[in-house]
C-alpha cells in the first residue's frame, strides 16, 4: 500500500475531520510519505505544496480534500471509500514560477510560486517598473498600482481578479497581468510563452517602494525581480475522474 502523510487546516472542521481519518487510516510522516492528503481550501493546498518544497528534495503527489470556502483545487469531502478514490484518482502536473527578487539594499531571495508572483507598491505613490522579457526592454515605462505572473494553476486566482485572461493547465503560458495600470492605459497585459525570462526593475525605487509576493512570502522594497519557469521543482495533484480541473478552469470563462 502506498505509504500516505495527512495533513490539515487548523479550522475546526479540518481538524474534526483529520481525526476522523486519522482513526480509519494508517499514516505516515510527510518525510517518509509517498502521497499526502491534505483537508483545507485552496489557500491551505498552497502551503502545503509549500511545505513539500521546503521539507522534500523530490515532491510527491497530493490528493486534497475541500473543507474551506474555495477548494478549487480540491476534492468533495468524504471520510469514506479513501483507498479507493486515491487509487482512481488522475494527475495534474503544476509547474511553478521561480522568483528572484533583490532589494534596494542589496539582499537577493529565491523563492518558487504556484499561482502567481505580484508586484505592489507600497505607499500612496504608484509603482514605475521598466518591464523586459528574454533580457528586451518590451515596457520601458510602466506607472501601475502593480503587476503579476501568473501560471495556469493561478490563472483563475489573484490574475483573473486583476482582469487577467484565465490559462487552460497544459497552455505552456505564463500570463503577465497589470494591476490598475495608469501608462500606459491601454495596456492590458500579454500572454507569454513559459520559457520566457520575465524582469521588472523599480524605477526610483527609494521614492516609489515596491513589494514583491511570491504566493504568500513577501520581500518588501526590491530593486529587480526575474521571473521564470521552474520546470525542476514540477508538481502533481490528483483529483476524483469526475472532478475535470481542466474542465472548471474553462468553464470559468463563462461564469458571471
């Protein structure tokens, strides 16, 4: 039998029902595990494929459980018929953004994103960021409130708030999404193959401050910020057959 990790939320439902499991299954601990189950919202299967990236050399599949509010990449709760649904369950695989951001004062951090990485400015003054893609100046001028990367895992998050276009899981397409552009006004963003190298530089950094976000970490006042597939640090989740992610991503282009 597979040898299987449970982690969950810390709401109360998840934790009612991680003891459920805990008692009709047996588990192992996430370093020795070769699947996780994981009991949350969406927010939560982010921070555990965060944890994997963290505690694992070589991450492994995860089977989610909805007991959030989203659970858009996850599956309808139920305690029973696990084995199962696990041995039924099809893949995805997710490719993350890898993020390298430096700051004004000269630190520099790596770090990967599932859904996105964003760019915010930080005070009331709007952002200027010069834009280039393959190491090409493409916006030599950008004066936003901020801008994002998105993969087609995140498409339907942060970016499709933003106005952002949503990207079918496979598209091999990063979207690159402006937020509350103000120059130029009619640009609305672009589409961009995955191998492109995306690079945001802070225009007058000092008087216009800038964060940046990869998922949910946050390096405040950068200087530079490169973007770029991370094909090294691939991910799978396993849904229910009748779950069809790929199908709900597209169907969420014609949601009101």
């Amino acid at each position: 039998m597979t040898k299987r990790a449970l982690l969950a939320s810390p709401t109360p439902d998840a934790q009612d029902a991680e003891r459920a499991l805990r008692d009709a299954y047996d588990w192992v601990a996430v370093e020795d595990a070769e699947l996780i189950v994981a009991l949350g919202g969406d927010g939560y299967m982010l921070q555990t494929l965060h944890t994997l990236f963290e505690r694992r050399s070589d991450p492994v599949p995860v089977f989610g459980m909805n007991l959030g509010t989203v659970g858009f990449l996850m599956n309808e709760w139920r305690s029973e018929g696990l084995d199962a649904r696990l041995d039924g369950a099809k893949s995805f695989k997710v490719t993350p953004l890898e993020m390298t951001a430096r700051t004004v004062a000269g630190e520099e951090f790596v770090l990967p994103a599932i859904n996105e990485v964003s760019l915010l400015r930080e005070t009331r003054q709007a952002a200027k960021l010069e834009v280039t893609v393959n190491g090409r100046v493409v916006l030599e001028e950008l004066v936003c409130d901020g801008i994002l990367a998105a993969t087609p895992a995140g498409s339907t998050a942060y970016n499709l708030s933003a106005n952002g276009p949503i990207l079918p899981l496979g598209a091999a397409m990063i979207a690159l999404t402006p937020i509350s552009a103000f120059r130029p006004r009619r640009w609305r963003g672009a589409i961009l193959p995955e191998k492109a190298r995306i690079g945001l530089r802070i225009l007058d950094a000092a008087k216009r401050p800038v964060s940046a976000v990869a998922d949910q970490r946050e390096v405040r006042d950068v200087a530079q910020v490169d973007i770029e597939i991370d094909r090294s640090r691939e991910l799978t989740l396993l849904f229910d057959p009748e779950h069809a992610l790929d199908d709900r991503i597209t169907m969420e282009q014609f949601t009101s």
